[in-house]
C-alpha cells in the first residue's frame, strides 16, 4: 500500500516574507527579463507533516557559478528550448548561501525542507512569442526535471499575477517526481494549510 502523502503547514510570516520579496522582483519583471524569485524553506519534518516555519533568500548564481553554466547549456537548453538561454530565466542558489541557510537551520534545531519559488503571469508579460504558454502554481517540466535533480521532499510554487493596483497570489505544494523511470514522472501535489492566526485568535 503507498504512504499517505504529508500535510504541509506553512507560518504566516514564511509566506508574508517570500510574497514581499516575489512582489519586489515582480515590479522589476520586463518583457526581456523574466526575473526569478527563490527561497529555501526551513522548518520541521515529521512523519505526517511538513510545517515550514521561515525562508532564507540568497543570490542566484545562474550566470556565475560554473556548474550552473554547464548544466543550463548541456541539459537545460537542450532539453527544454533557447527560451533558457536568457541569463533571468532559472535559479541556481550560490553554494555560499545554501550552506549559510543548511547552518541557519541546524542552528534553530529545524531542517532544510525544500525550495519555493515564484510563477509570474509571464503570459501577460512576456513577449508575444512567450504569451502561449499560461504558467500557475502547477510545475512545468523545467519545475519537474529540477525537483528531481534536487530531491529535496518539499517544492512550493507561489503563482503572482497583477490586476490593477492589486497583487494576487495562489500556492501550492509537490513532492518530487518518482526517481524510477518506469513510473510517472509527474509530482505529486501535497495538502497545503496556511494558518488563519491573524484573523482569529483561538
């Protein structure tokens, strides 16, 4: 019989911090440069629970780090199309600031959960070459491949869309596709729940 797949529990505060920080490089988003936003998750891992407590941002290290550059230009260009061959598409977390967030966690008794990272409606603001493809919080096959690569148990993704003056978010959780490639290499969507802390004080 499979296991039951965890809830994931995410604090207020951890997605206010990343909304804040997704929001800020979302204004900056040009129809060249669709900027990435990425943060790692730290938090608490039990058998049936997920509850990711706090972020850490870093600096992404796509066009810097050499294992970044080669594997962007021998798997991910190749894999998934030129459109990667632009320097603002993609992350790649600079190794100082992974280990800064691995110390970061041991030193608060939690554990490295996984990643999130921010879809924006790339669709309304891309070129119109780019506007076919409608992204949401569901994983692409970018998103896929990556999760896979990484393994780590829990991957958010943040949809941001713009409507007026107003900023819009919808979230959502994945574990990582199957490492088995006889099986189905989609992810598995995870129960999310965002605490209602600040409207209702139990």
């Amino acid at each position: 019989m499979t296991p039951a797949l965890p809830t994931v529990l995410m604090d207020e505060q951890a997605l206010t911090d990343f909304l804040e920080a997704a929001v800020g490089e979302y204004q900056l988003i040009t129809a060249q440069a669709p900027l990435p936003c990425f943060a790692l998750l730290l938090g608490h891992a039990e058998a049936a629970t997920y509850h990711v407590r706090r972020i850490a941002l870093g600096r992404n290290a796509r066009t810097t780090d050499p294992s970044a550059r080669r594997e962007f230009r021998d798997t991910i260009v190749p894999a998934f199309g030129p459109a990667y061959e632009n320097e603002h598409r993609g992350w790649w977390m600079d190794s100082r600031d992974l280990l800064r967030a691995s110390r970061e966690a041991d030193a608060l008794g939690m554990d490295l959960l996984g990643s999130i990272h921010m879809h924006p409606d790339w669709h309304r603001l891309g070129p119109p070459s780019e506007r076919g493809q409608v992204l949401s919080e569901r994983p692409t096959p970018m998103d896929r491949h990556l999760f896979g690569r990484t393994g780590w148990p829990l991957n958010l993704i943040c949809y941001l869309e713009r409507r007026g003056d107003a900023y819009y978010h919808a979230l959502a959780a994945w574990a990582p596709p199957s490492p088995h490639p006889s099986e189905d290499i989609a992810c598995p969507e995870l129960a999310l729940l965002v605490p209602t802390s600040s409207l209702l004080k139990v």
